[in-house]
C-alpha cells in the first residue's frame, strides 16, 4: 500500500509538473503579443510621484513646526508616522527611477493663491538649500494675492521640480531668486540661479524624458533627466507654457506662465 502511495505521489507531481509546464508555455506564448514595454515611461511616472511625495513631505514639515509645541503625544507620533511612511515612499520611488506606464493625472481646478504657494515652497526649499549656505530670495512684484484658476498640486510639482533642479546645480553660497508677476492675461514665476547655466546643444535638449545633460549637480545630488519633462506635461495640461533662458557661465532662468482668472463654468 505504502509503494501505491508514492507510486501514485510521484504520478501526480509529474502530472503537476507537466501542467506548470504547460501553463507556463501558454503565458511566454502570450507575452508575444503583449504590447512592447517602454522602461522610459517608469521613469516618467516615478518622478512625477517623487514630486508629490516631496510636496506630502513639506507638509508634513510644516505641520511638525506649527504643531510642535502641542501637548497631545499621540499627535506628534503620528506626524513622525507620516513623515517615515513618506522618506520610505521616496527611497522606492528612487528605485524606480528609470521604467510604468503612465497617463495624464486627473487634474483639480480651483482658485489657488499662486503668490502665497510660491512664498511657502520658497520657505521649504530654504531648509534644503542651507546645506549649502544657498539663500533663496521671494519676490511678488504686485505686492498683494494673486490668485489663480488652477491644480494647485500640479503647480506645486512643477515648483518641486523648478526648486529642487536650481539647488542641486548651485555651488555652496549662491543665490537663487524666485520672482512672481502678472499681466491683464497671465501670471508668471520665475525662478533664477547663479549656476553654471546651458550651452545651446543642452537647451535643445530640454523638456525631453530621460535628456542627460552637461550640468552636473555640485552636491552628489541624484539626476534622472525626467523632472523637467514632468514639469513640462503638468504646465502643457494647465493651458500654460514653461521655457528656459540661459547663457553658459551666467546661471539659469526658468520660468512658467499660467492664464490669470480662467475659471470654468
């Protein structure tokens, strides 16, 4: 009886191992026709998320700061909770950086003061840029609120990106001004270095996914060539434009403009 069973144990792993086999030729038969995978999307994607998760990390920051003379414990843990969930979040999303595919984020229009947003980013980015001795300067030529119809993420991202991309190409002790202005049709943000600027092969290259180009971060920064492309496709869906100016040795000027007052119905 004991031989019929591992006569009839080994039967079956066999038959088992024969229908792996043949599952397993079915699924590379259909992979054939599976559509071509394009690891450039990935990279796309992941930098993207990596802006929103640096814009769920500056408020958590800033949540920490106004909060933190709070006496309920349990808040400030939570805090740290989230803050640790978001640096873990990041840390993959860096690991991704290179290939998902990805369609247009749902965008969220509503009445977004630009002046106060580009004011607080500039305040979270000065705690990065002190690693560097960088001071960024915030400047609202109108002197009062502008206020914009718009996604108030997207642009925040498209800050990230601005922010992030003038620090890491900054030497130590550089200035970076952040300027916000405004005509009868459009607002506009500028974001200005003293880096070591674009020569005319790079600035052609600009705004495309995954472009190398010749600047090189001053710090050890990371560097995917996707942040600008990302910041490019968010402004494009907003119904504005981003461009840069630049002159080598003499820094970098990088801005977007927005339609002023284009509510919908």
């Amino acid at each position: 009886m004991e031989n019929s069973k591992k006569h009839i144990s080994k039967e079956n792993i066999i038959e088992s191992i024969n229908e792996a086999k043949a599952d397993l030729e079915t699924a590379l038969e259909g992979m054939e026709h599976l559509p071509v995978f394009d690891d450039k999307n990935l990279g796309f994607a992941a930098q993207a998320l990596n802006n929103y998760l640096s814009i769920i990390g500056g408020v958590v920051y800033l949540l920490k700061l106004s909060l933190k003379d709070y006496p309920d414990k349990d808040v400030h843990m939570r805090l740290d909770g989230l803050e640790h969930a978001s640096n873990l979040m990041t840390h993959t999303v860096n690991q991704l950086m290179g290939s998902a595919t990805t369609g247009q984020p749902k965008l969220m229009f509503s009445n977004v003061d630009l002046s106060l947003l580009v004011k607080r980013v500039c305040n979270y980015y000065q705690r990065t840029a002190d690693r560097k001795q960088i001071r960024i300067t915030f400047e609202n030529s109108l002197q009062t609120s502008l206020h914009v119809w718009t996604d108030r993420v997207a642009v925040a991202a498209v800050l990230d990106n601005l922010m992030s991309n003038a620090i890491k190409y900054s030497e130590r002790g550089k200035q970076i001004l952040v300027q916000v202005k405004a005509d009868i049709a459009h607002c506009f943000c500028i974001v200005k270095d003293e880096g070591p600027g674009l020569n005319a092969e790079d600035q052609t290259k600009l705004f495309q996914q995954g472009a190398r180009l010749s600047p090189v971060p001053t710090g050890g920064e990371p560097s995917t060539g996707y942040g600008l492309a990302v910041a490019k496709e968010l402004i494009d869906q907003l119904g504005g434009e981003i461009w840069c100016e630049s002159q080598l040795g003499k820094g970098s000027s990088f801005s977007f403009q927005l339609p002023l007052n284009k509510e919908k119905e």
